[in-house]
C-alpha cells in the first residue's frame, strides 16, 4: 500500500481498540524501512515495547516462511530487537531460532550477538 505520508500512515493503525490488526500491522513493519516513516514508527512502537502481543505477532512475521524476504521481516526484526528484555525471556527460545538465520537481517540482533547474555 501506498502512503504519502505520516498523516495517512497514522490513520491505518495497527491498534484499535485494544486488539492488533494484521494487516495493519504488516503495513507499518513494511513502512518501518521507509526513511521518510522510521523515526515516527519507532517512536509509534516505543509505546508498545512490553506488550506480549505484539512480540508474538513481531515472531510470528519474522519466522513466517510465506513472508520469506518481505520488507515486514526486516521491520519484525527490528523492532523485536526494541523490545523489552522481560518480554524476549517469554520468548527465548523463538528468538534464539531467529538469531540462527542464516540471513543477518532476519536477526533481531544482528549487530551484537553478545548482547544476549541477558537472555
């Protein structure tokens, strides 16, 4: 889909209602690569970094095989790599399959494996 900028994007958001859509959600990870979009999304998903919701529907784009490739992944893998460290631990052992990936930038921490000793 096609924005033209944050106004539009805003208005499609992925949280409504107390429930995640999505499809609009797919939308703002797609849109989480867009230079004239991440900072807004980033901020947009700070709010939200200890949801568990959300972290499941972040793993379930990043490890989905029908999504292999798409601009939603790389979107999933950063923001999961911003996520709160307690909500990763409910999550290890899918985060720990996608730091095996053999593509860097399907790992949500890519840059510094060493930053998991947390974990």
């Amino acid at each position: 889909m096609y924005f033209a900028d944050w106004d539009a994007l805003e208005k499609y958001c992925p949280f409504q209602d107390g429930m995640w859509k999505k499809e609009a959600l797919y939308e703002y990870l797609i849109h989480c690569n867009d230079m004239r979009f991440s900072e807004k999304l980033d901020e947009f998903f700070a709010a939200y970094r200890s949801d568990e919701a959300l972290a499941d529907l972040l793993f379930d784009f990043l490890l989905d095989d029908g999504c292999d490739g798409s601009d939603s992944q790389m979107g999933a893998a950063h923001q999961i790599s911003r996520l709160d460290r307690e909500v990763l631990r409910k999550n290890k052992d899918r985060l720990l399959e996608a730091q095996k990936n053999e593509v860097f930038w399907k790992r949500p921490f890519f840059r510094d494996d060493s930053r998991l000793k947390w974990l």
